[in-house]
C-alpha cells in the first residue's frame, strides 16, 4: 500500500507541474461559472438559484475531466512511451499502479471540487450541500463510474493523439447536452432523448438532487444507472486496457 501511495504523490507532483493541466482543472470551471453568472445570476429555474444548478453541474464536469484527462489520456501516453511497460518490470503489480493513478485522480478532483463550491459560496451566496452526506457519496458513486468508464475508451486509442481526440469528443458532447450548461428543458425533444443515454446526465441530476432537495435514497435509478456503468466499464476495461503500445 505504502508504493501505491508514494506513486500516487508522485504522480500528483507531476500533475501540478502541467500548467495546462491545472488551468483546465482548476481554473477553467472558475472562469465558466463566472461567465455564465454574468448572464445568469439572479435568476431562478424549478426554484433553484444559478449556483444551486451551477456549481454542482460543474463538480460533475470535473469529474468527467479529471477521468478522462487526469486518468484515461495520461496512461494512454505512459503506454504509448514505454512507461507502464516499464513498469510491469518493477516490483510493482498491475492493480497497484492503477490504483495509484486513481488515488490521485481522486485527489486531484476533490481540490477542484472544493474550489468550485468556496468560489460558488463568495461570489452567488451559494450554501453548503442540504444532505452533505448524500453528496459525498453521490461524488464517490459518480467516480466509481466515470474513472473506469474513461480508462476504457481511452483504451481503444492507439496512440495519446488519438486519446485526446476521444477524451474530448465525449467531454464536449456530454458538457453540452447534459444539461450541465443548458437546460434539458429548453432543448428539442430529440436531444433530451441523447441527454439521457449520457453518463454526465444522470450524475448531474444526481449532484443537482443531493445538494439542493433529497437525500440520495429518492435517486435510486439514477444510483442504479451510473453503478451499472460502473461495473460494466470495469469488465471492458479489464479486457481492452494494453500495458504496451503493441
């Protein structure tokens, strides 16, 4: 456990030392929720203020972000460069270095997380989670299905362009249609129909849900879908993931 750790922080170090990294983690949901304030804020939709839906839609967003381009694209290129290859060498055993990669997935969206809900609560009064509880485990429920999900598309790519490509093609498509920047309601019945075959979807509503009007057991099916993910990503990803650019 102690090496899964000491790569997870090395692995962190490495990240922060990325400036476009961090300006895509940190920095550019900062600059998006203050966009989209300028036009929005102090207005109401389904009795919700502009943070209320905003900041958690985009806690969710990181999460996606965070998994395909914290996780997914970067072992993508250790993969392409001979570096996981590298590491089968070592003492170290497959699920370690996985798991050290998710730790630190998950270390880094948790600082992102809590940024985008200090920068909600100082500029749009937005107040803590209603069931604080229900919404942490929402983000766990919500990473347990976006990190496997994302290591196994990424896993199709052949080389780390094609990663990026792939990461965000699916950012774009669910930032856009899952309701996390506009509302579901005010889109053509035909893309409220793709809305909901999105991950993102279920995740917002999800985080939307917990924060603002119920405790987690009123979102059963939305638990049930992303869980399902979950697990049948992990069983792709299991099959399709390469320890070799081969």
């Amino acid at each position: 456990m102690n090496a899964v750790v000491q790569l997870a922080i090395l692995e962190t170090k490495m990240f922060f030392r990325d400036r476009l990294s961090v300006f895509w983690t940190f920095l550019f949901p900062v600059v998006m929720i203050w966009l989209f304030g300028s036009m929005f804020v102090g207005s109401e939709m389904n009795g919700l203020t502009f943070a209320e839906q905003f900041v958690p839609s985009w806690i969710g967003v990181n999460i996606v972000t965070t998994s395909f381009f914290t996780l997914g694209t970067v072992l993508a290129g250790y993969r392409e460069t001979g570096v996981l290859r590298r590491y089968q060498s070592t003492p170290l055993q497959p699920w370690k270095i996985l798991a050290a990669h998710t730790v630190q997935g998950t270390v880094i969206f948790f600082f992102s997380a809590v940024l985008l809900m200090v920068f909600g609560m100082w500029m749009y009064s937005l107040s803590l989670p209603e069931y604080i509880g229900s919404t942490l485990l929402a983000l766990v429920i919500s990473i347990l299905a976006f990190f496997p999900f994302a290591l196994f598309l990424t896993s199709l790519a052949k080389n780390t362009q094609a990663a990026a490509a792939i990461s965000s093609l699916f950012l774009n498509v669910m930032l856009f249609l899952s309701g996390a920047t506009f509302p579901i309601a005010f889109m053509p019945e035909a893309l409220q129909l793709v809305a909901k075959l999105l991950p993102l979807y279920y995740v917002i509503n999800l985080l939307r849900g917990t924060w603002n009007e119920a405790p987690i057991s009123s979102y059963g099916f939305e638990v049930g879908i992303l869980l399902g993910i979950s697990i049948v990503s992990i069983l792709l990803a299991s099959r399709f993931f390469r320890w070799n650019g081969k």
